[in-house]
C-alpha cells in the first residue's frame, strides 16, 4: 500500500512494514509476486515505479544524478499537497508556490479542480484523515488526476529528517508537496463500489460487536431492575443489527464469483470461519497476490532487527493492519486447538520455552503464509501439502 521507505528486516528478507491505512481507496498491488521478488533480487524497492530495466534505461538516458534519475516531467510539472480537516482542506501547488483553502463539502473540492485545470499535475498528496478525506481523493480521481493517499505517519518521518519541526495547517500542505516530490509515494486508485459496501459493512459489524460487548461487561453491575432492562433491550437490538449486517455480507460475497470462491477456500482450513474469512476479503485484498514476507509485513506480523553494533535488542513487530491482526489472533488460537500444521508449531515453540505472545505471533504468522500461499494456488486445505515448519 504506502510506501515505507528504508529499513532492513532480518527473518526471511521481510519488507518494512506498509501501511495499512491505504486500504480504504486501494493502492496498486498488482504485480505478480516473481515479478516483485526479481526487483528484489535487483536492489530494487518492489513498492517502486520503475523495474531494473527501466531504471537502466533511465540511467542511460539522463545522466547520473538522483534527481535525475527519476521521471524527468517531475521537475515541471506541479506536486500538490492537501492537507484535510474536518471542515477545510489546505492546499499547496508548489510549481507555482500557491496556498489556498477551501471547506472540505464538494463545493471545496470542485474549487481545486478549477485551480489545477490549466496545470500539468504530476501528484497530489493527501494524508489519511480519519475517512474526512474520502470525498476529495475520489472526486479527484474522478477527474483523472494522480492521487497518493499516504500515512500521517510517513509524512512526520519525513518531516524529522529534514529537520522541518514545525506544524501548522500553512505549512502541512507544503511538507506533503515536498514529501509527494522527493519521495514519490505510490498512486492510489479508486476501488469498485461493491469492495467500498463491503468493506464498510465488516467495518460496520466490527463497531457492533465491540459495542454488545461493552453493553454486556455493563450488565452484571446494573444494580437495579429499569437499568438492566435497558442493557437488555440494547442487547437486543444490537444482536438483530449484527445478524442484519452479517446477512447483508452473506449476500454480497454470494454475488461476487471471485470473493465467493475465496471465502471457501478460506473456511476450507480449520480454525477460519465466515467472519476470518469476510474480514480477509474485504480488509486484505493483497492476499494471494505477494509473497509471504510482503503479507506478514502489510499486516504486521514480521520481527525487525534492532541492533547496532554488538548490542542486540529484541525484535519486533510494528506497523500494519490492526484489525486483520486481531480476527487472525483469534483465528489461531482456535487453529492451535484443531489445525494439525498450527498446533505443531505451538508445540515446538512451548517445548522452547517461549512466550505466549512469540507463540500467537508465529502462529498468526504461519496461518497467514498458509492461506497466502492456498488464495495464490486456489488450492483448498490440505495438510500433506503445507510444508512443515
């Protein structure tokens, strides 16, 4: 999804952790895995535009520079930078040095197409605002302009490096100008409307089921009859929301030839169930298109290094999706019971002496890899086929 620059990972040559946050208008994830593991093998970033043999080409062409090397319309063409709030929306056109802003409604929106109409637009940069910048990016995609939605986090990193510690709504769309033009994040592109219901739907359902949850820690403390009612009768209606929702879900992956035979294959391993497999679907639609590495990273499953020297820290995992990682934490504790590949793994890992928490993290790891692995074949479940850890 977003790029995240530099790092070094050291189980299995994972990547850095991507961010997750571009899922929401999903970023370009289509190349084939071989296609990604050869730039790899290049010393080549596989998040980047451009595979060995174009940059060759390019380095052959312009000569030797950094700057040079990348496409050489960025030095003429304009690097916008959006910076999105609630109510406004702060922009920066840096070819021409332009600060304006507009209320973040369509109106606002249509006001910075007109302003970008007679320029050539190489990127616009847009952070993740909490969904508040879901109108402008897809309305601007709906014009054809070139779109990376990127994560906060990206755009502070980059911000400390170069030192600019300031923070204020003028000076945020020019930081994203300039992180959009020396970086060069990944375009986004705009995901079909049945991926956008769904995805909203388990997200929907996901916001239900942590409130029937609070509703029923409140319920044994209710002291008097009127309150626990309540409680109850909220209970209630949440259920019946839930189940609409879970109906709904049903009924649109039923409709789709491709999520429908991914569910199964999903639910064909034991310790997956209809909620694993929705919430992969809608929320992971990278799996089965990259590599293992890749995967455990996007979702934040992959140990980095920390060390310098003779110091060696304890690695860790950061970064990713946070909800894919707690409905497959609860995937593999069911797998650990009743998956002959997972309970293996535990296993070995508790004979280690290792804790818990390594334990889950493997095993969500080694889960992951194995439905990575059957979504790219379309292979269903079977464990004489799943290497051994």
């Amino acid at each position: 999804m977003n790029n995240v620059r530099g790092g070094k990972a050291q189980r299995s040559g994972a990547l850095p952790p991507l961010a997750g946050d571009a899922r929401s208008i999903v970023t370009r994830q289509t190349h084939a895995v071989a296609e990604q593991d050869r730039r790899r093998l290049r010393g080549t970033s596989p998040d980047s535009r451009l595979s060995g043999g174009r940059r060759q080409a390019a380095a052959a062409a312009v000569p030797s520079s950094h700057v040079q090397d990348r496409d050489v319309s960025m030095n003429n063409a304009a690097v916008v930078g959006i910076d999105v709030g609630k109510a406004k929306l702060d922009v920066f056109i840096d070819s021409t040095e332009q600060s304006f802003s507009v209320d973040n409604d369509a109106a606002g929106v249509a006001t910075i197409r007109q302003r970008l109409a007679g320029l050539e637009v190489q990127l616009i940069v847009i952070e993740h605002s909490g969904r508040y910048e879901r109108r402008c990016a897809l309305d601007l995609m709906d014009a054809d302009l070139p779109v990376a939605l990127i994560n906060p986090r990206q755009s502070r990193d980059f911000a400390r490096a170069i030192n600019w510690l300031a923070k204020n709504d003028r000076i945020d769309p020019r930081l994203l100008a300039k992180f959009g033009r020396q970086v060069q994040p990944r375009l986004s592109e705009r995901i079909p409307e049945n991926r956008a219901e769904l995805d909203e739907l388990v997200g929907r359902r996901r916001q239900l089921v942590q409130m029937r949850a609070a509703e029923s820690t409140r319920l044994p403390q209710a002291r008097f009859k009127s309150i626990r009612n309540s409680i109850d009768k909220s209970l209630r209606r949440l259920d019946g929301q839930i189940q609409d929702l879970e109906r709904q879900i049903a009924r649109l992956i039923e409709n789709d030839d491709d999520w429908r035979g991914k569910t199964q294959l999903l639910q064909s391993v034991p310790g997956v169930g209809p909620v694993v497999a929705t919430t992969l679907v809608a929320e992971l639609p990278e799996l089965g298109k990259i590599n293992r590495q890749e995967i455990a990273s996007l979702v934040g499953l992959a140990p980095f290094d920390r060390e310098s020297g003779q110091w060696k820290g304890k690695r860790r995992c950061w970064g990713g999706r946070a909800q894919v990682r707690s409905t497959l934490y609860m995937a593999a504790i069911t797998a650990k019971r009743c998956n002959p590949i997972i309970q293996a793994l535990a296993r070995r890992l508790q004979a280690a002496n290792k804790a818990f928490k390594v334990i889950m993290v493997a095993c969500m790891r080694k889960l992951l890899t194995i439905l990575n692995t059957l979504v790219a074949t379309g292979q269903t479940w079977n464990p004489k086929l799943v290497h051994q850890p």
